[in-house]
C-alpha cells in the first residue's frame, strides 16, 4: 500500500478543502454574522493540516486501483468531517452526528437533512450547505486532477474510483484536460441557470444556493417550503436544469467540441430522456384530479419525475399524497438514476440498460441455443470486463442495501419509512416516502441509524466498491505484510 500517496492526495484535498471554505467567510461578513470565525477557524486547520500531509515528498511512485480506492474514500470522509467542524463550533447544528450527517448528505449530493428549520441557519452555514453539493457534484478528486497536472496513472485510477457509472469514458486524450473541461462547462451551465433565475425575480442569495443544489443535483434548499414558494418560471428553470445536469456530461463535451455525430451516438441520453417523458405523462395523467389546474398537475409531474430521475431530490409538493401508482413511479425513478458520467444518482440508466440488453440475449439464447448476440451500447460490443463490473456493483449494491435495512430497522418505524429511508440515501435521492418524504426528514432516527446512512450516502456516491474496499480487512493486512516483509 503507497501510504506515502495516499496521505499526499488527502493532504491535497484538505487544502482544497480549505481554500473553498473562505467563501461562506465571505457571505458571513456581507451579512455580518458573528458565525464566520468558525469558517475562517477551520478554513485555517483543513489548509495547515492538507499542508503537513503533502510537506513530505511521495516516497513511491507505483499507484493502483487497490491505493485509488482507499485513498477516494478516505479522502471524502475526511472532507465530511472537517466540513461539518463550522456547523458543530458555531452552534448552527450543534450535534456532531446531525453535522456530520448534514455534511455528508452534502458532499455527496444527497439533500437528505435532519433539520426541521432551515431558515434558522446562518447565511454562511445555508451557503456552505448548498455549496458542499456542487463541490460533491463533479467530483472533489476531479476538481483536484484539474489543479493539480502531471498525475499519471494515478490520476486515472481515482477518476475511475471517483466519478459514477459503468465505465470511465474520456471526451478528450488527456486526463487532466478532461478534468478542466468538465468543469469549465459545469461551471458555464451553473452560471446560467444563476442568470435565469435571477431573471425570474428569485433573490441572489437563494439563486445560488438553488444554482448549487441543481448543478450537483443535491435538493438542499434555503427554505421550509423547499422550492414550493417560487414562482412556476424558476420551477420550470430548475426542472429544465436538474434533467440537464442528469444528462453524461460527455455529450456536452461533444458538443462543445463540435463532434456531433459521437454525441448522436450516446444510446444512454436517449433512454434517459424517454424514461422522463413516459413517466411524466403517467403520472400527470394519474395526479390530475389532485389539482386544480393541468398546468399545476404538469408542472409538479414535470419538477419531481426531474427532481427524482436525477436524485436532486428538491420539491415543491408533498407527494406522499399522490396516488401509489405514481409513487411506485416515482420509487422505480430513484433506483434507475441519471446517466453514467452525469452529476446524479442511482444505479445509472446504463447499467439498467445493459442488463435489460443481457437479460434478453440470455432469453434469446434459451430459445435457440445456438444463437450468438452480443450486447452493445452505442453501437460498440460491451466487454466482458464491464459486465462483470457491473454485476460486481449489483450484488455489492444489494448486500448494503439490505444489510444497512436491516440496521436502521432496529429503529422499528413503519417499512414504507425504512425502505424508502435505505432506498433514498444509497441512491442520493434525499427525500423519501411517509416519515422522510418532502415534508419531514431524518431527526427522528436513531445515531446508529444516521452513521448507516451516512455510509450509504457514501457508498451510493462512490459507487460501492471504494467503501467496501477501505473497510475490507484483507486491504490493510496485505499491506501491513508487506510492508514487514520490506523492513526485514
């Protein structure tokens, strides 16, 4: 294990971590608020500690996926944990459990909150909050790998660790010009949506929590009503910016660079945009007695099918009340996600998709047993290599799903509660169903069951494997044996 790396990556990221941290300081003193230290507090240790960790030089250059892994995780949780110290220190949400789960849910996209009065929050602590969601968005080793060039392979090893779906897939040759694209048009697009909004008469402030929220496809809002109290314009602006923001990010870079046909070919956009569309008119259809108007039923259709698909997970009415057809809709949704290499959630249209594909080619193959179909997406042969990938990450995905139900069921609420609780953590949706939908949140359960979602909200954004990996015990006693059988 390359111990030395490791600790220069986290080191690294704290600094990172640090130097973002100055900006709710700024909001703060706008605003004069006296909870600004704690930021400016932290800000300081995050960047001398990343300073200590990166002083000394890599004494190894060899760098895997194994070192990739632990060094992801290691490098999110940390950031959680000296990202929730402001909340904690200046009293916004004294509870270390509740800030860290906060943090996490943050950092990770999630939305999910255990706070029953946002608007008590400090400015500094709602932007930090809404903030976390679009560092978390992209990427916090991505963001890295674009400051920091001359990674090598190890920079491909956390790119595949860090960013979702099935597959790395790179627009461009280099990775760290990779890197700076996606964000330049992550930015851009953050950017507009900001100006949209701020034409439709939406405060400044609220703009660019919102903005955040959208782009990371994260849900944290700055008021109790969630996006209720908006007009129906800046509904329909983040309606039409959480889809796009759900969209792989590598048909924009596609587009930007002019490449139009490889954008043409990108199957999972397709499946993606179909599965909005049917399902918005299915639950339009089903919802429509509940409002008073079709335009009230579209737009609320529209708003959470987008909301949900992409696991931003903001609202603007309760859908607890709607028909369970549509909620069983609405369920289906948070577990399909967004597309691969998108800022969003869930198991990724691609990889239900290609299983779809392989599930019928098996029932083909059942038929006439001589058949051969292969299973391609994009009109490319899908390697055995990503298959097995992909079924590693299901029957990974399925034993902390279970596993973590089974923990938070000790808690002994209702199964439509646990199981939508589970189901909307692991897949960074934020709300859920009954006790967790979009009028309650997550106070009620138990420290036991908090720290089991904050593990799932991280799981979910990782995608598994690098938790799995970091709490392997077979990780850190091959390195521990081989690092006596170097000193010998």
């Amino acid at each position: 294990m390359n111990f030395s790396s490791i600790f220069y990556i986290i080191g690294a990221v704290l600094r990172v971590e640090g130097v973002l941290m100055l900006l709710p300081v700024v909001v703060g003193l706008v605003y004069g608020e006296k909870e600004t230290w704690s930021f400016l507090a932290v800000a300081a240790v995050a960047f001398l500690v990343g300073a200590a960790l990166c002083f000394r030089r890599k004494k190894k250059s060899d760098f895997y996926s194994r070192e990739g892994f632990v060094a992801v995780a290691l490098s999110w949780i940390v950031i959680s944990l000296f990202g929730c110290s402001p909340f904690v220190i200046s009293g916004d949400i004294p509870d270390f459990v509740n800030a860290f789960f906060e943090t996490v849910s943050g950092f990770t996209t999630t939305g999910s909150s255990i706070l029953r009065d946002v608007e008590a929050l400090s400015h500094a602590s709602l932007f930090w909050r809404s903030f976390t969601h679009w560092i978390g968005g992209m990427g916090v080793l991505v963001f890295l790998l674009m400051l920091l060039p001359g990674n090598g392979g190890a920079g491909m090893f956390l790119m595949k660790a860090e960013s979702p779906g099935p597959q790395v897939g790179k627009a461009v040759p280099k990775l760290r010009q990779n890197a700076v694209t996606l964000y330049m048009i992550y930015s851009a697009m953050t950017a507009i949506e900001v100006v949209i909004l701020l034409l439709g008469r939406m405060p400044l402030f609220d703009a660019l929590a919102v903005a955040f929220g959208t782009a990371g496809t994260g849900g944290f809002a700055v008021k109790n009503s969630g996006l209720a109290s908006y007009s129906p314009f800046c509904q329909y602006v983040v309606t039409v910016f959480m889809i796009l923001f759900g969209v792989n990010f590598n048909l924009y870079c596609f587009l930007f660079m002019r490449k139009f046909r490889q954008a043409a070919k990108i199957e999972e956009v397709r499946w993606y945009l179909g599965a909005i569309l049917l399902s918005i008119g299915a639950i339009f259809i089903n919802t429509l007695h509940i409002f008073d108007t079709a335009e009230q039923a579209f737009r609320s259709a529209a708003f959470h099918v987008g909301s949900i698909i992409t696991t931003t997970g903001f609202s603007t009415y309760d859908y607890n009340v709607y028909p369970q057809f549509s909620k069983m809709i609405l369920l289906g949704l948070m577990f399909l996600g967004a597309c691969a290499g998108s800022t969003g959630g869930g198991l990724k249209v691609s990889r239900v998709v290609i299983m779809l594909k392989s599930a019928v080619g098996e029932l083909a193959r059942v038929v006439h047993p001589r058949i051969v179909r292969k299973v391609r997406l994009d009109g490319k042969v899908v390697e055995h290599d990503t298959m097995r990938s992909i079924n590693t990450y299901l029957i990974s995905f399925i034993f902390v799903f279970v596993f973590s139900l089974l923990i938070v069921s000790i808690d002994d609420f209702g199964m439509t509660t646990n199981f939508s609780a589970v189901s909307a953590t692991i897949n960074n949706i934020g709300p859920g169903f009954d006790i967790v939908g979009p009028a309650g949140n997550y106070a009620a359960f138990s420290n036991l069951s908090k720290l089991v979602f904050c593990f799932d909200m991280l799981a979910g954004r990782l995608e598994v494997i690098p938790m799995l990996v970091l709490m392997n015990p077979v990780t850190w006693s091959r390195a521990v044996i081989l690092r006596r059988r170097r000193n010998k």
